[in-house]
C-alpha cells in the first residue's frame, strides 16, 4: 500500500569480524517489514583489531549512525560494547 509520508533514511554501520552478511541480511528483512525506513547501510567488514573497533564507533558518532555488530570475537565483543558506551553511540 502507498502513502504519501515521507521515507526516513535510517543510517547504519554495520561492523564484523568476518564480511558482515548476516548482519546486512538481517537489515534488509527489517527494512522490507518498515517501508517508511529508507535504510542506508555502510559495511566495514573484517575488524579484528581494537583500533579499527574505536575508529568505526568514532565515524558513527560523527556522523550519527546506529552500529549494528557481528563480532565472534568475545574481546572485540567486549571492546565494542565499552567504545559505544564511552562515545555514547
């Protein structure tokens, strides 16, 4: 069914230790379920290390993004939680 609301764009990182598939996957099935979202996705695969876990977080607070994870490694698990909270993201 069509409406004439407005689309809302919705940006999003989504950040893994592996390809991030699953996570965009996940996001698409949402995306379908709230068609007044427009979700923008921007995929940073492959983080393995705390440094590029700290710079993904600082992007979305400077750009306002909600992070969305798959990250196996429990450390990185752990390091991306704190970073979130400490940037307020």
């Amino acid at each position: 069914m069509a409406t004439d609301r407005p689309v809302q764009q919705v940006p999003i990182i989504v950040m893994s230790d592996g390809t991030g598939t699953t996570a965009r996957e996940t996001l698409d099935a949402a995306g379908r379920q709230f068609q007044q979202f427009d979700i923008v996705v921007a995929r940073r695969p492959h983080v393995r290390d705390p440094s590029d876990v700290r710079m993904i977080i600082s992007e979305a607070k400077l750009n306002n993004w909600l992070v969305v994870y798959t990250i196996v490694s429990e450390e990185l698990r752990h390091i991306t939680e704190q970073e979130a909270r400490r940037q307020g993201v």
